[in-house]
C-alpha cells in the first residue's frame, strides 16, 4: 500500500470517528438535560424504550471507535491492510467497504462459516 492509499484510508477513519465521537457528545448531553416529569406511565415507558435503544446504538458505536482507533494505529504501525490471519493483503474493495476490517474476505468468509457450525 503507498503513501497516498495510506493517507486516503487516514481520512476515511478519522472522519468517522470524529463523527461517531460528536454523536456520542449529544447523547451524553441530551441524556443529562431530560429532567421531564411523566405522570403518564406510558409516556414514561415510551422515553426509557428509547433512551435504552439509543444507548444500544451508542455501545455499538463505541466498540466502532475502539475498531477506528486500532485501524489507525495499524496505519501508524505499517501493517494496516495486511490479513490478521493468512497475512495476505486485504482487498482494496474490502477495506474501502469496512475500513476497520482486520481479515480478508477469506478469512472472514471461513471464520462465519465456523461460527454457524457452533
């Protein structure tokens, strides 16, 4: 991978992860700011339903940040792009459809075929 496919997968991260990190900024605050009073019980269940579902959602993008933070530290390291498993290259396709993947479609194939058998 050159310089310029380094630097383009840079910003591709980066941009992520500044987007997900401002998300997280408005849940936080818009979490601490909802002091209403629901004298409606359904009401009140209605907004824990989705407080529960938007934090679902934030776990979730949590754990992509962790994904972004280590990809990136992959580009700092020389070995971003390269199959975790085989140590092949992964696929330009494949990196630019999940940027933060660690296995080529092999691999990846072979590891869910092995999660189904159980």
């Amino acid at each position: 991978m050159d310089a310029a496919q380094k630097e383009e997968y840079r910003t591709i991260l980066q941009a992520q992860l500044e987007e997900l990190l401002r998300e997280a900024g408005k849940t936080v605050s818009g979490m601490t700011d909802e002091h209403e009073n629901f004298p409606d019980p359904t009401d009140r269940a209605s907004m824990e339903s989705d407080r529960n579902f938007e934090l679902r959602i934030r776990d979730r993008e949590r754990r992509l940040i962790a994904k972004i933070r280590d990809a990136i530290q992959r580009l700092d390291d020389g070995v971003y792009g390269v199959c975790e498993s085989c140590e092949e290259l992964i696929g330009t396709a494949r990196l630019k459809a999940r940027p933060v993947t660690t296995l080529c479609i092999d691999c990846k194939t072979e590891q869910e075929r092995q999660e189904r058998i159980g």
